[in-house]
C-alpha cells in the first residue's frame, strides 16, 4: 500500500484532490453510519461541505451501491470516496487510495467490496475515482465520534471549503 497519509491535512495527494475540487468537476461521496462513531465521517464530511464547496456532495450514507446511478448521473470528472477506513494508522489520519492502493479492510463494513464499487463507477462515468480514507478510532454502535476524527473533519472542511473562495462560483449542492 503506498498512499499517502497525513495527520495535519497536507500533502500531495490530498493537494491533488484539493486542487481537483478548486477547478470544479468533482463529486465527494460521504460514505458511512453516523450511529457508529467514527464510521459516519464520510456523512458528516459532506453535510459541513454542503452549500460551501465547488464539489457537488453526495450522503450515501450506508448504502453506497444504491447510489451508483446517481453517482454516475452527476456526470463528474472525479468522484472522491470519504470513508472511515482500517489502514493500521493512528485514528484520525486521513489517506488518499486509488484502486490499486485500497487497504484489505477497505470493503469491512460494506456490503459490496469498495475496490468493486470503484471499478464499476470508473466504467459507468468514465470518472477518475479515489477513495479519501479517515482512519477510525472507535466504530461502537451509539459511542460519540472521537475527538481526532472530529479534528480530521474539521480541516478537510476548511481545505476543501477554502476551496470555493478562488473567484469562481461556487456549487456545493447536495444530490
């Protein structure tokens, strides 16, 4: 597994992914169970970004094949994945995969392997897919999200809502 990892938010390929919702044309897929503490990072993500980002937003909650038409209907050059994902890192820590980097647990809480999922929207919207993972620290059923999850959130939201004050209109919609 060689992707990159990051506990304050920077580097080059979560730069890339911000550079990629900076030019428009981007589709970020809030995956997760908000009831499960730090599984709903992905929903929680995308509900702080709703209204302030160039990215159109998407919560596909837990049912993230149901999506797929709608995935693909958006009709975006890059579709970015955030979920809370086991890569054996400190929780908190933010990873950016392409498919042939996804981490074996990757597909853990999914009822359809994520790598499967990846690689039927990459045919169905010809879309550069990525999967942006937030390493979990507790998925306990009704526990509080914990706090270095919660930070991770916090500091995407600022990228990525930073990103729409480059001049140009900014979407943010939630499909």
């Amino acid at each position: 597994m060689t992707a990159q990892q990051t506990q304050t938010c920077s580097g080059p390929h979560l730069e890339e992914i911000v550079g990629r919702v900076r030019s428009g044309g981007t589709l970020l897929v809030g995956i997760g169970n908000t009831m499960f503490a730090d599984d709903g990072a992905g929903p929680h993500l995308v509900y702080r970004l709703k209204g302030r980002t160039r990215a159109t937003v998407l919560n596909a909650g837990d049912s993230l094949e149901a999506y797929l038409g709608k995935i693909a209907e958006a009709g975006e050059k890059t579709v970015v994945l955030v979920d809370a994902v086991d890569f054996g890192s400190s929780p908190g820590t933010v990873a950016i995969f392409t498919r042939d980097q996804l981490p074996s647990a990757a597909s853990g809480t999914h009822r359809v392997p994520l790598g499967l999922i990846i690689d039927c929207l990459s045919r169905m919207c010809s879309a550069e897919v990525y999967l942006l993972g937030i390493q979990p620290g507790c998925t306990q059923l009704g526990a509080d999200m914990t706090a270095a999850v919660g930070r991770s959130i916090e500091c995407l939201a600022e990228l990525l809502s930073d990103a729409r004050r480059t001049g140009s209109s900014g979407r943010g919609v939630m499909i």
